[in-house]
C-alpha cells in the first residue's frame, strides 16, 4: 500500500488517445464503482459532468491534484457524446502530472499486457490480501 507499482504512459498509448491511468476495481469477475472505495478528495473534474462522489476509505492511486477524465458505468458523458467505441465503462480515467502510481492496498502484483486497438495494452494487477478485491491499473510503464 502506498508503494510505487507503474507509471501513467505519458502519451497516447495502445486504446487511449492520451495520458491517463484507467483505475478499476473487480471482486470477483464483477467490476465495482472504484468511488464507492475511495477517500474523498477535491477533484480536479475534466469529465463533462460525470458523477465523481468518493464514499470510501482508501488512498487515491496517483498524487494531488488529480484530473478526473472520466467515470465507471453506462452513463458517461464520453459515452452519451459516442467518442468511444464502448458502452460501459468498466473503471475511471484520472491523470496526474507526478506520473507514479501507488498500489491503493497491501496485495500481490502482478504485471500483464493485452492486445488492443493494433497495439499492446499494458496493465498491472493487486490481488489484495484481505479480501476477493482486485485492483487494476491499466496504460501503464512498468
């Protein structure tokens, strides 16, 4: 928890047209609302409205301040306008200009890479300790 797992690519990368870190959260192979699990901050919001309350108590994934591009379900404004090419949003876009990405909990990680949009997504993983909680931090270096 609080270690330095990945950085945010600091271009557009494989299925992203710009530097982001997409957060999402799996218990299970059920994806969650990563807000219901973080602290809340003041967020920097570059989302078009989109609903960005924290209820949780762990530590955000980057440093403040944070820019919050987009958020986790089928109602976000990236969907609504159709400038992506999926209808459910299974975590939420954040930037920071400290590119270091902190693991949110104590857990396992694992490092991992998918193909996507002709070019190579790279991902890690938290398997977290106390619970069947997954984390995953997605258009990383590592």
């Amino acid at each position: 928890q609080g270690q330095t797992i990945a950085s945010i690519i600091p271009t557009a990368s494989a299925c992203s047209t710009g530097a982001h870190l997409h957060f999402e959260v799996r218990d299970g192979e059920n994806v969650q609302n990563p807000f219901s699990y973080l602290k809340n901050i003041n967020l920097v919001d570059n989302s078009g409205g989109d609903p960005h309350s924290a209820s949780g108590s762990w530590d955000w994934p980057l440093n403040e301040p944070i820019k919050f591009n987009q958020g986790y379900g089928s109602d976000t404004s990236a969907i609504r306008s159709r400038v992506v090419w999926y209808n459910f949003h299974t975590g939420i876009d954040l930037y920071s200009s400290d590119l270091n990405i902190k693991a949110v909990k104590n857990g396992t990680l694992y490092r991992g890479a998918i193909a996507c949009g002709g070019g190579t997504l790279r991902y890690v993983r938290v398997d977290h300790q106390d619970s069947n909680i997954d984390t995953y931090y997605l258009h990383v270096n590592y």
